[in-house]
C-alpha cells in the first residue's frame, strides 16, 4: 500500500507499506508483519514533520490491520528520524 503525502494539494512525500504473513508466534499471535519502505520528502518540505506524519500513518495501517510486527527499511543516515519514530 502507497500513500502520498500532500501540503495545500502539492504532493510532498510518500511511503509504502508491505504487508506479510507468517507462523504465529507468542510475540506474534496473527503472525501479521509490515514492512515499512520508501519514506520520502521532497527537499523544499524536509524538515517540517512530513517524515514522521508519514511513518505515523503507515504504522497506523499496520496496526488496523492486526500486524504484530512492524519492520522499517532504512538508510543509515535517517536512522535519527526512525529511533525518534519508535523504531
């Protein structure tokens, strides 16, 4: 699943969500995963909280659809934007 981002109808950012299924597990009793991937912001609207509107809203469809995991695939140079996010 895709989602873009828009500010004043001007599409700002997008990210993806991949959804998974494995065995249940304790820690994982439907045994739903997602995969968060491609989070991004174009450059004249970083820094303004997109990113993380966007990681919040895909994690909020992973947890409506029962996902008892959440992965995130990331660069290592947007791991502070990640840890701050949660992950």
């Amino acid at each position: 699943m895709a989602f873009v981002a828009d500010c004043d109808g001007v599409e700002c950012g997008c990210g993806a969500v991949s959804f998974t299924e494995e065995l249940p597990s304790p820690e994982n009793p439907a045994g739903k995963c997602a995969c968060l991937m491609n989070i991004y912001v174009r450059k004249p609207f970083r820094n303004k909280g997109i990113a993380h509107f966007i990681v919040r809203h895909l994690v909020e469809e992973a947890r409506k659809r029962r996902c008892g995991k959440i992965y995130l695939e990331t660069a290592a140079e947007r791991k502070p934007l990640h840890l701050s996010s949660g992950f």
